[in-house]
C-alpha cells in the first residue's frame, strides 16, 4: 500500500506514541479519536511535542459524527478492544470507520498467558478490567462483521512492560520490579536475535495481533 497521504485513525488514542510514528514513517495523515476529553487533549500534546499535525476527535466510538464513517484507509487500536464484554459489537464499532478495502489492525493483551498471570497477581483491579481473549475470539469477532482477516495471532515473544503495577509505585519493592522488567526484556531481546526457537506463543506472548480488511 502506497501510504503517502493516506487518512489512518487511531482508536482510543490518549497518550499514543502511535500515531506520530505513522505519520514520520509512513505519511499518514493522522486522526485520533479518544471518549475522553482529557485523552483527546493528551493526544494533542503528543502530536504537539513530536511536531506532527493531525485531528482529534472527542466522541464515544459506537456514536461517532457521520462524517468520519467509512472514511479512512487504516485504522489501529491498541489495547481497547478487550475492555468491552461484547467483542463483536466493539470491533463493529471500529469498523465503521473503515473504507471500503480499508486495513484495520487490531491490538491486545494476551491475558490467557504468562503476562495475564502476572497482572492478575501484581494488580488484580486493572486485570479485571479486561476480558481475556485468545487469538480465536478476536478473529471470531471480525470475521462475524463481515472483516477479511488476513492474520491474527500472538505477537512478540515476550516484553514484561505490558504489565501495569502501578499500584505498587512509591515501594521499594515497585522500584526493584521495574529494574528487573527492563533487564529481562533487553535479555529476552537479546536472546531473539540469537535463539531462533524463542517465537510468539500462547504461553509468553504479551500481545495478540489481527489485521483485517473490509
């Protein structure tokens, strides 16, 4: 895909490194859109600070303004998806958004693994926030809108800064987990590239990825 001038709109973009990213690299133009207005105004100071043009819309995902349906060529959301219990109805929503032919890439936690475990015991209140899924449901949910799936499966071998244990900040102990999480994520990283074995799996993968087209 030719992505110079392309539209690509982020869902639930508060805080998001992402789409500064597309634009530098890719040539996107960028869109966010983000049901919290604080969110959205964290989203235009990212965009600020990083120099890159783009709008943000302050709207809930499932009643959107009609002139952003079917309207752009991409659209990504990370870490959103697993927050609703109907995952069917939510992928729905975002795939409004898309064009005709459109790409949708679809990012979430691997709770059903290792990391999910983990969260569960270092911050059970944010672990049940989410609703665990494997790689079947979420390409269950887009297939069942109508959503050509092209991939969906666990990504990364392992990265431990997935987990939130912010609830431990201000401890002693916060402060050795957050050491040791950046140590063993540049040893795993390292491993990689030398271990050819060492592929995203069930088991240690921190995240499960679909990409679709409309």
């Amino acid at each position: 895909m030719n992505t110079q001038g392309k539209k690509v709109l982020e869902i639930g973009c508060a805080r998001s490194v992402w789409l500064p990213y597309f634009a530098k690299e890719f040539g996107f133009k960028i869109y966010g859109i983000d049901y919290s207005e604080i969110g959205c105004q964290q989203a235009r100071e990212v965009l600020s600070n990083a120099g890159v043009e783009g709008e943000i819309v302050y709207s809930d995902l499932f009643s959107p303004p009609e002139s952003l349906v079917e309207t752009f060529d991409v659209v990504i959301s990370f870490g959103v998806v697993e927050h609703f219990e109907d995952t069917s109805r939510c992928i729905k929503g975002i795939s409004r958004f898309l064009k005709p032919g459109g790409l949708m890439i679809t990012n979430i936690p691997n709770l059903m693994g290792l990391m999910g475990l983990v969260q569960k015991i270092g911050n059970q209140d944010v672990f049940c926030k989410h609703v665990p899924l494997f790689p079947k449901d979420l390409d269950k949910a887009h297939r069942c809108n109508g959503l050509q799936v092209v991939s969906c499966n666990y990504f990364l071998f392992a990265n431990f800064g997935v987990l939130n244990l912010e609830n431990l900040r201000g401890s002693r102990l916060f402060e050795w987990v957050i050491y040791s999480r950046s140590w063993f994520n540049n040893a795993i990283w390292t491993l990689e590239k030398v271990i050819p074995f060492l592929k995203p799996n069930r088991w240690s993968s921190p995240y499960i990825n679909c990409v679709a087209t409309k």
